[in-house]
C-alpha cells in the first residue's frame, strides 16, 4: 500500500537508520512535485538508479505556497505524497514545511544527495553536510520542455 511510505518525520529517520544499517544506500532528493510529468518520472527514476532506496522530500501545501505563490499548489499534499509514493522507485515520502530541506537532509543523512542540473553542487541545500558525513552530490540532466510552470502557463493560454 503506497500509504506505508509515508512517513513523519520521526518515522523516517527510524526506517532510514534500519537501511543503513542493513548496508543499504540511500538517496535523498526533494521538491514540490504539484503537476507530475514526464520530466519528474525520468528525475525520480534516475536518482533511484543511483542507490538502493530513495528517500523523496516533498514539500508542504504551505511550503509551496510560500515558495511558488499564493496559486500553488495546484495538486495538495496528501494527493501528491499519495502519487509519489505510488512510484516504484520511489522508498519514502516525507513532508516538510520548512524553507529549505537543510534540517530534513541532516535528519536523514543520505549517502547521495541528488538534485536537477538546474543547480550547481555550490548551490545545493545540504550538500555540504552530505560532503563532509562522507557521501556524494549529484546532478541529474533534466528533461527539456517539461516543468510544472510551463506546463500551467500552456494551459493557461489554451483558453
């Protein structure tokens, strides 16, 4: 049932230290995730490629608000933990309200810290952190054409 990968907080960390303790690598990786698209599953899927178990972030009702504008999300949190979870490749869903996921990264601790190249390692939230407990940033090439942005201004002027 997809609903038992989503944790609180407290959850999380618990079922994080059970895999790192049976060896298992975990990626961590973040975001809003409000219209899902082709350009999320192929994100998702290659970041799960480079560890064992992928630990998604995803990013409150209010933390959206705050961060895309008093119109966003377009989709809630439960339906888009709910959706997130339902992915194979997705391990863990858990949501956090704060402006950043530095504390989220920190409780987790992942072995990968992963990111779209929109960013530079410079720029990552946590990426420190990860850096010096010994573990990797990446980036991953994102899908041209597909953001949740344009995907709303295309519907926006379709009317």
């Amino acid at each position: 049932m997809t609903s038992s990968k989503i944790l609180s907080l407290p959850q999380a960390i618990d079922q994080a230290a059970r895999w790192r303790a049976e060896g298992q690598r975990l990626v961590f990786t973040n975001g809003c995730f409000d219209i899902v698209h082709l350009g999320h599953i192929d994100y998702l899927e290659k970041a799960r490629a480079l560890g064992d178990k992928l630990v998604l972030g995803l990013n409150t009702d209010a933390s959206v608000s705050r961060i895309k504008g008093p119109l966003r999300p377009v989709v809630n949190e439960q339906a888009r933990s709910r959706m997130m979870a339902a992915m194979q490749f997705v391990d863990l869903v858990v949501l956090f309200d704060e402006p950043t996921p530095k504390e989220l990264i920190e409780a987790i601790r992942p072995d990968i810290l992963v990111k779209g190249d929109d960013y530079t390692v410079a720029t990552i939230v946590g990426a420190d952190f990860v850096l010096a407990n010994g573990g990797s940033v990446e980036t991953i090439p994102l899908v041209q054409g597909y953001s949740t942005t344009s995907l709303i201004e295309r519907i926006k002027n379709s009317f």
